[in-house]
C-alpha cells in the first residue's frame, strides 16, 4: 500500500519537472523569436509585446498549478478510497500495522465523503474564479497557433523569407505545449473522477454481501449518486471540458482554418496572375 506521504513526493516532483519544462520551453521560444527580430533589422510590434506574452504565459503557468493542486487532492482521496475497497475484498492480505477497524467505520467514510464535499466545492469556485480568464487565453492560443501555422507554410512556399520559419516556429512550439500541458492537466482530473467512481461503485458492491449495518449501505449509495451528479470537471464557465478530447478539437479546427486560409492564398495568386 502506497503511504500518502510518499505520493504527495513523488507529484510534487513530477509537477516541479513539468514547470520546469514549461518555464523553458516558453523562455527559450521569446529568446528566438527577439533574436531573429533583431538580426533582421525588424522590430515590428513583437518586441514590445513581450511583457504581455511572458503576463499570459505566466497565467498558464498559475491556471496549471491550481489544476495540479487539484489533482493531487483527488488523488489523495483516491488512495484513501482504495485502501478501504481492499480491506473489504482482500481481507487475506492484511498488515499487522493498519487499524483496519477505524478504515472501515462509518466515521472514516463519512470523512472521505466530506472530503469529495470539499474538492466538489473547489473545483466550482475554481471554474467561476479562472472561468472567463481560462477562455480568454484558450481562444487566443487557438488563434495564435492558426496565425503562426499559416506563416509558416507560406514561408515553405516562399512567400515571406526564409527567417521568418525560425520566428514563427519559436511562437508556435511554446504555445502547443502549453495547450498540451493544460488538457492534460485536464484529462488526470477527469481520469481520477472516474477512479472516484470506481471505487465507491465497487464499495457499494461489496457492502451489499458484506457484514456491514444499513446505515454504511446507504452512505455509499449517498456517495455514489453524489460522485455521479457532481462530477469533478474543469469546465470554464461550461463553454468546455478542458480535457484530451479539446486538445484534439483544437488541433482539428487548426488544421482546418489553416487549409482554409491557404484556399484564399492560392485563389488570390491565380487572380494576380
């Protein structure tokens, strides 16, 4: 069985990797971009918005951190949870040093249900609190990415010159990692709701052949029927579900504006011609 403490390390570690790869993959993309500006001779507005690029990757950055956070809450839980749905199915497989008495009281799972309580309630202020920020900075990644992905294949056409892949490459890559980071940050608080869920259905099951008093039967049926309405989703303002299957939505309205743009590109080269 896997101590709280020693999860807790172990994702503050991975979460700290994961900054550190954003912090640079972002630093990095700014480097080039100013310094393909500069060595062109061509300062343009780029350079003096820099300020507002690193504010709104910054706000990335502290949207991240607090799905992370939350996250981590849900895992906890989870292990809690687990650790209660063995003490019923695996009784053979018991440690001398675990009060396995309290774990299975109604008073331990009350605690866990007051716990979900607490992640439900925020998660809700969290997407009324980051909701319009959250799509605010998703619908100008989506349309920066559309913008750079265009210059860039009218720069493999030669349309523009050839350094303008290097400048548009730098802005474009930050801000795919980003999006990636942040549905993905997603998905793992979709994915532990539904471990959630997991466990207390399967908590619900054995209650039913197992020796346990009616009222912790119906405080697992509660707690299920409660995990089932109130899922813990982030979901600015309801527009969506920021999870893998809007990274794949993104991707697929970016492909499709960008060939759309290039239809008008070509048809305006066959009108000048």
């Amino acid at each position: 069985m896997i101590s709280s403490s020693y999860w807790s390390l172990f994702r503050r570690k991975h979460q700290r990797i994961k900054y550190l790869i954003f912090i640079i993959t972002v630093g990095v993309g700014i480097i080039i971009a100013s310094l393909v500006i500069c060595l062109q001779n061509y300062t343009a507005y780029f350079l003096y918005s820099i300020p507002s690029l690193l504010v709104l990757r910054g706000r990335f950055l502290q949207i991240m951190v607090y799905i992370d956070h939350i996250v981590m809450y849900m895992e906890m839980l989870n292990l809690k949870l687990k650790s209660v749905v063995n003490c019923k199915i695996r009784k053979e497989h018991i440690h001398l040093d675990l009060n396995y008495d309290a774990i299975e009281s109604l008073e331990y799972l009350l605690q866990l249900k007051n716990i979900y309580n607490e992640i439900y309630e925020l998660v809700i202020h969290f997407n009324e609190f980051c909701g319009w920020s959250m799509f605010s900075l998703f619908t100008i990644n989506f349309v920066d990415i559309i913008v750079n992905v265009y210059w860039i294949f009218m720069t493999i056409v030669d349309l523009y010159p050839f350094s303008m892949i290097y400048f548009t490459t730098s802005l474009v890559m930050p801000l795919i990692v980003i999006v990636v980071m942040i549905c993905y940050s997603g998905e793992y608080c979709k994915r532990e709701h539904l471990n959630t869920m997991k466990f207390v259905q399967r908590l619900l099951c054995t209650s039913c052949y197992d020796n346990t008093t009616k009222a912790y039967n119906n405080l697992v049926a509660e707690f299920c029927t409660q995990i089932k309405q109130d899922p813990l989703l982030i979901t600015p303002k309801e527009f969506f579900t920021i999870d893998l299957q809007l990274l794949m939505q993104i991707f697929a309205a970016v492909v499709s504006y960008v060939v759309i743009l290039m239809q008008f590109q070509t048809l305006k080269n066959e009108a000048q011609n």
